[in-house]
C-alpha cells in the first residue's frame, strides 16, 4: 500500500468519522436493528427540499453541460448580495465581495492554505468545535491555537489570553457563531472587538455562520456582515441549514474584496466551482424566506420536544440558543457513559469530547429527525436519565 505524506499520516481521522465509526461498532455489537435506532447525533435534517428549489435544480438540468465559471453566476451572486441586505443591511459589491462555494466545509477548510503568510503561522480557533478550521490549519502548514469557550463567559472566547506578540502571528482568527457544538450565539460587540484587532494587527477575521438563520426565540442571531467596515473580515454562509439542502453543497464567503480576489484566485486552481444546476437552485433558495421560516417551525417543534425530555430530567443545559444542537451536561459529568446508556435503548448523541478540549462532560444532542422520532427519543432519554439519577 503506498504510504501515506507524513502529515496526513499523523492526523487522527475527523472527529465525527471517528465518532461514526465508533457508533457503527458498539451498534453492531448490540445487534440492533437500523429500525430501532433514532439518530439525534450528525444533525442531518430530513425535512424535504422545498418544491421550487427543487424545481430549479431540475429546470437547470440540461442536455449538455459546461465548466460552471470559478466566480459563480452573476444571477447567483446578486441574489446573495440582495439577500445579505435584507437580513443584516449589508450592501456588498457582488462582483468583488461575494465568491459562491460548495458549501461552506471546504471553504473554511482551504482558507489557511489560501491566506498563510511568513510569520504568521497561528491560526486561532475555538474549543469545543467545528473540527474543520483546525484541520484546514494543520494541512496548510499552520499551527492551531486553541482558545476556550468558558461557559461562565456566556460560551464566548476571552480575547485578552492573548498578548500583542501572539496576535500579531496570527493568520486567521476563527468564531463560529451560531456555536457548532454548543447553540451559543455571539454579541455584536464580538465582531466588532475581533475586526478591529485584525486590522490593528493584521490578521484576518473569519466567521463561520452556517446556523444564524436557525433561531427559536427572541433575535435573529447577529453576524460580522452587519459591521459597517469589512476590511479584514471574510464572512461563511451555507445552505445546508438555511434550507436543508446538505447534499447540494452550495453555500458563500463574503467580506473585504481583496480577500475575496485571493480565495477567487486560489479556487481558480483548484478547480472549485459549484456545478451550475446547483448554482440556478441556490438562487431560488436564497431569494426565498418563506420555506425557511417554515423550516424553523418544523425544526422548532422538534427541539422543544427534546428540550423538554432533558429539563425535566434534570440536566442542565447550556447556550442552545441557536442552530441545530442542544448542549447538555451529562448525568455526573459521565458523557461516554450517559452516551452508551442512551446508544442501548436505541438513541444516537455525541459525547463531547469529540470536539476537542471543553466538551467534557456533555453531550450534542441534534432533534432533527421526524416529529413521533424525537418524541420517541424525548421518553428514551427521560427514562435513562431517571436510571442513572435514581
């Protein structure tokens, strides 16, 4: 077998695989049945594509077929930009300042490749999460710096750990708000504290928002596209939440233009264009909030089911204000041992530890599948929780 380069060798397999994988076996040594098992672990909705987009998809389909071009339909373009001013006020040139992706993971994945400097081999990112930004890093060369979200600090990173010298070999400074795993959601002074750092000091400030558009109460959750300067800022969108369109791979970065040449550039040779049916679909999704605001309503049933089966057993839970995931401390602080109680009567979750340092000690619970599932899960889970409380 050819062997492998030696720095992918040394990566351990990615967080939710490994999890997959370890999920797959303990399954198969319960020998249960894929009937008796609800899946509230990867998050992946099952609610049908709305009707138009998939109509669009289809209508686009034709008999031949071409290179889509590196910086997406214009058509696309403008109706990203038109949608970004309706819902943050953000008016964005969309020919310099708005660059389609296929979703959002490979984006966020190769921008440390794309932006890495002399110097600045420091990328930072948060903890516990989204693995993607830190293995982009480590591909490219750079060397993560993990900075921790404190629950007492609202789940939010503390910005003065770092002295002038580590900032200043920064490349990239990564926030995930909606937070992947915890559901917390960042205040605008946030965004606007870390870009004006990354002018001072010359790094780039990346916002990875694929959940803002899955909100349950109060405000929609803000994003650095609302800040009035975006020099220094690249902002990451996708459809697979807004939408549920997780298979078609079709999402946006947004920011400062010269950034967006440099990702244009990079992409150009790598061959990273969305396919032009996908391209004419996401314009009909993105020009349309009526399927999403339906879409919240169903995922928000769902998750007050769940939500309601873990408070009145007892756990806390924190952040869960947004996107798709409710963070739960686990019965006595046992994850992996809550998590297998959970996997034999049937419930997939994922313990924490899974994204990285902080998850300890909680579990990732996504309450995406059908309404009667969750409902089933709902009583699963009151029922393992009372067992190991009582």
């Amino acid at each position: 077998m050819t062997a492998l380069a030696p720095l992918l060798a040394d990566l351990p397999p990615h967080a939710l695989a490994a999890f997959t994988a370890d999920v797959d076996a303990a399954l198969a040594e319960l020998r249960l049945a894929a009937a008796d098992v609800i899946d509230l672990g990867l998050g992946e909705s099952v609610d049908p594509v709305a009707p138009h987009i998939r109509q669009a998809l289809i209508d686009a389909v034709g008999e031949g077929t071409r290179y889509p071009p590196t910086a997406g339909l214009p058509e696309l373009r403008e109706a990203i930009a038109r949608w970004c001013e309706r819902r943050f006020g953000a008016r964005l040139d969309p020919d310099r300042a708005i660059q389609p992706t296929q979703g959002s993971k490979e984006a966020i994945f190769s921008l440390a490749a794309a932006l890495r400097a002399p110097g600045r081999e420091l990328v930072a990112v948060t903890t516990p999460g989204y693995a993607v930004p830190e293995r982009g890093a480590r591909v490219a060369g750079c060397r993560p710096l993990e900075l921790p979200l404190d629950p007492a600090r609202g789940l939010l990173p503390e910005l003065d750990r770092l002295d002038d010298g580590t900032w200043d070999r920064l490349s990239i400074f990564w926030l995930n708000y909606p937070n992947n795993p915890t559901g917390a959601v960042a205040p605008p002074g946030l965004f606007a504290e870390l870009a004006e750092r990354a002018r001072r000091h010359g790094f780039v400030l990346a916002s990875d928002e694929a959940y803002t558009e899955l909100w349950f109460d109060g405000d929609p959750p803000a994003s650095a596209l609302e800040l009035r300067e975006l020099d220094n800022v690249l902002v990451f969108h996708s459809l697979s939440k807004r939408s549920g369109l997780t298979g078609y791979r079709t999402g946006f970065v947004a920011g400062d233009p010269g950034l967006i040449a440099t990702v244009r550039k990079f992409r150009a040779m790598a061959g990273a264009a969305p396919t032009e049916f996908v391209q004419r679909a996401a314009i009909a999704a993105w020009e349309d909030e009526e399927h999403v605001a339906e879409r919240r309503r169903s995922l928000g049933r769902k998750r007050a089911v769940v939500l309601g089966a873990v408070r009145r057993a007892g756990l806390p839970v924190l952040g869960s204000r947004a996107g798709m995931f409710l963070w739960v401390a686990a019965p006595g602080g046992d994850a992996d041992g809550f998590a297998r109680a959970l996997l034999r009567r049937g419930v997939v979750v994922v313990p924490g530890r899974y994204f990285g340092a902080g998850g300890d000690g909680f579990v990732r619970i996504a309450p995406v599948v059908e309404l009667a599932r969750c409902e089933d899960a709902a009583r699963r889970i009151e029922e393992v929780a009372a067992e190991w409380t009582g």
